[in-house]
C-alpha cells in the first residue's frame, strides 16, 4: 500500500481515468446525484493524493488552494476535495490513511485547511473541526448567505493558521456546481 502525491499536470492519463472511475463508483449512491464533472473540475490545479494498493487504485483526495474569508480576512486555504475510496475497500481504515497525507501537505503549505461534507464525525477523528458561524458566498455582485451549508464546513488549523473563532463569519469565492 502506498500513496503518490502528484500535482495535476503530473496525472497521467491512466491516472485520470482511474481516479473519475473510483470517484464515479464512489459516489454512485451519492444523494446529490453522483459524482459531476463540475465536481471534477473542482478537484484539479492542485495536489492529488493517490492510494493504491499492488498498483490498483484504491483512494483519491485533492486538495486545492483557495482564499476563504474569516470575518472578512482572506486566509490561504488547503481545501479538500473528492475524497473517495474504493467502495468494496471502506471502513477498513484506508480513508484516515489517505487523510493523514492530506493533513501534513496541508498542515506544512497552507494556513487553514477547508472541507465541506456530510461525514462530520470522520473528519473530526481527524483533528476537522466544524465551523460554527454563518457560511457565505462571495460573488460578483456581493456576498450572499449559503445557510444551507451551516454546520458542514469543517476546517483545520495548521502551525500557521492565525487566530480563529470558530463562530465568525466565513466565506468562500462563488464557482460553478456547489461552491462550497
């Protein structure tokens, strides 16, 4: 079992179509409809963690950078995306694995770390915590509330993070699909 850490232009093309066919099963049962491809476009430009086993794919997560603003300061942001493991290979402990490489690369390169999920208790066995203030996002035209991502973003503090209070107004720039 081992990890590769390959930025995105590094991703060979095998690379890529085993990753969109462990996120596509991963996500097959997926409430929000699966996994999209605005969903892979969030998850490339940055580092990809690659958990294989004798060769095979089994995990990916990536983590991206972004600005998310914490009462209105811009904090260099480690953000977590695509996340997946094998379906017939979890709850076999492979997912902390793949998350403690993305911790350090977040932890030693960025100032907070960011994530957005419905899997709360996973992450915070990790050392996540949910953010506790009200979410937002920045567009063109202003900030508008995205309450309904309250209490599902989740960050990590790294060496580096400065001071936070986790009940302050937090947001994040608008992309397409979910922004968060």
């Amino acid at each position: 079992m081992k990890i590769r850490a390959l930025t995105t232009a590094e991703l060979s093309p095998a690379d890529v179509g085993a990753i969109r066919d462990l996120l596509t099963a991963a996500f097959a049962e997926d409430e929000h409809g699966g996994f999209t491809e605005d969903d892979w476009q969030r998850s490339i430009g940055g580092t990809h963690f690659l958990l294989e086993d004798a060769g095979r794919l089994v995990g990916h997560a990536s983590v991206v950078e972004r600005d998310l603003y914490v009462d209105g300061h811009p904090i260099r942001t480690g953000y977590v995306e695509a996340v997946a493991i094998e379906p017939s290979r979890q709850r076999q402990g492979l997912g902390s694995r793949l998350m403690d490489a993305v911790n350090a690369h977040v932890d030693a390169g960025f100032d907070l770390g960011g994530l957005g999920t419905g899997s709360q208790p996973f992450y915070e066995r990790l050392g996540w915590q949910i953010w506790q203030g009200p979410t937002s996002v920045r567009t063109a035209t202003g900030t508008v509330p995205s309450s309904e991502e309250d209490g599902y973003i989740l960050v990590r503090r790294t060496p580096s993070s400065p001071p936070l209070r986790l009940t302050d107004p937090i947001s994040c720039e608008w992309r397409p699909g979910d922004a968060w």
